[in-house]
C-alpha cells in the first residue's frame, strides 16, 4: 500500500481536533444533563435487549437467561463477572455477532433481522475492541486502521489520511508505518483502538481490552478509552471481570451464570483520566 504524501499528513493533530469536532452537540447535551445523570432518562435506548436468552445444546446449557438490559446513548457502562458468567455471549448479541434463541435485541427501537443489517451495523456505528488485538500481523499500524475504512466510497488518499488523524488521536503518530508485529502490547491495542474508532461510531465495545497487557500498559489503555469518550460523546460498553476498572464507569452491571444480578448506576462525574502522554 502506498503511503500518505507528507502534505497530507502535516499539521495531524490539528485536522484530528477538527475530525472529532461533532462531538461537541454531544457532549454539551450531556453536560447541560448535569453529571451523574442517566443518559437513558430524556432518550431512546440506543440498544435494548427485551427477555433475551441464549441456549446451546438444545436448551440444555444457558449461557444467558431472560435479559433485559437498556443502554442509552452517551452511556458508559461496565459489564462485569467471572469467566463463564455469560459476558462473551452478551458482547455477541450487542454487536449481532451471534442471534438470542429468544426474546429481542434492539438498535435504536428497531429490530435488524438479518446478519447483513448487523455487519452493515457493525462497520458504520459500533466499533469492537478485543482482548487479542485482532490485527494483521503482515501489515502496518496504518494499514490495520485504513482496513476498517474499505467499502465507504473514500479514495486511497483520503483513508490514508483519516486513518492518519486516528493514529495521532491514540498517540502513534510516530509507529503509523511500523508492522505491527514491531509494536509492544500496549501500542498495538491502541492501533486496534484507533481501528474501532475511525469510523465514529454510536458504540465502542470493548471486550476485555486490558487483559493482555502488563499493569502500566493497562492503565494507559483505559485512560484513552475513557478519554476518546468523553472527547466524542460517544457510548461505551467495557466488559471486564476487573472490578477496579470497572469503578471507573458511573454504571456497572453485573452477570452471574447468565443471569443480570445487579445494575447501578452512581452520582459520579465522567472518569476522570490523567493527562495525555507521549510515549
């Protein structure tokens, strides 16, 4: 792949503060709500799942059992529990990766009844951060985050450029044209950060985004997440079986043999990050 011409990728932090400028509409609704607030109180779920469950086997193992969970938009949300508590089956329903066996999923009021709703779904408004990074080793940094940008009509300069401007936003301006096999642990999440974002998506659902990675990597990688929300007004659903991390969302729900056994949501302000820093 051809890399982007250096005037286009000059001056990148200052085109990135204009890229993510949008945000601003969000973000002054939220802070005219006041903090603490519920965000689903003055607005449609933007994705709601009404008696859901999940068998396997015939019925014979349930790996979720009647759920009803609404998520508004804005939110930022934790979903906590022990391994094999149902939050792998729960992250697939959210994105339409997998189907309930009963009950429905809804995104923004309406029910999507084939998976090419759902994909189309997933490449314009939710974005999907794994534990396993799922980068392609053979690539670069800003190869892996122009791949998410294929099929939107954008010419081959234009998605070099915007995935330029979303590397900045994470901090790895200066690995951009590294292989990706080169980068640490925490780098590469924040390639795949970057990937899930580029797009601006409604939702950014990250599964287990910190289990990888030693604790100093982990603390940079949650504050960026945290960060990107407040700065893009956008929702963000973190599963995490870490109940520090998950402290740091103003609501947690928790999962317990595919069973919601508790949803709170706490008087708080937005998570508060530390200041941006450069590697």
């Amino acid at each position: 792949m051809c890399e982007p011409e250096p005037a286009k990728t000059a001056g990148i932090g200052r085109q990135a503060d204009r890229y993510f400028s949008g945000a601003e509409r969000i973000m002054s609704q939220a802070i005219a709500r006041g903090p603490g607030s519920d965000p689903s109180s003055d607005s449609e779920p933007l994705i709601a799942l009404r008696g859901v469950s999940r068998l396997h086997d015939g019925g014979a193992i349930a790996a979720l059992r009647n759920i009803d969970l609404q998520i508004a938009a804005g939110d930022c949300v934790a979903i906590v529990g022990a391994s094999g508590s149902g939050k792998s089956s729960l992250v697939n329903l959210l994105c339409g990766i997998d189907r309930a066996s009963s009950g429905t999923v809804l995104w923004e009021g309406r029910v999507l009844h084939s998976q090419r709703h759902w994909a189309r779904l997933r490449r314009l408004s939710i974005g999907i951060v794994f534990q396993e990074f799922n980068l392609i080793p053979t690539l670069t940094a800003l190869e892996n985050v122009e791949i998410a940008l294929f099929g939107r009509g954008l010419s081959p300069a234009r998605r070099l450029t915007r995935a330029g401007l979303v590397l900045d936003r994470v901090g790895l301006e200066h690995r951009m044209h590294s292989l990706v096999t080169t980068l640490s642990g925490g780098e590469r999440q924040r390639v795949a950060i970057a990937r899930a974002i580029v797009n601006q998506p409604k939702l950014l659902l990250a599964d287990e985004p910190t289990g990888n990675l030693d604790s100093a990597s982990a603390a940079n990688v949650a504050d960026l997440l945290f960060r990107l929300r407040q700065d893009a007004g956008m929702t963000l659903i973190l599963v995490t079986h870490d109940d520090g991390l998950a402290a740091r969302c103003p609501r947690r729900v928790r999962i317990r043999d595919g069973v919601v056994v508790e949803d709170t949501r706490e008087a708080m302000a937005s998570p508060t990050v530390e200041p941006r820093a450069r590697p």
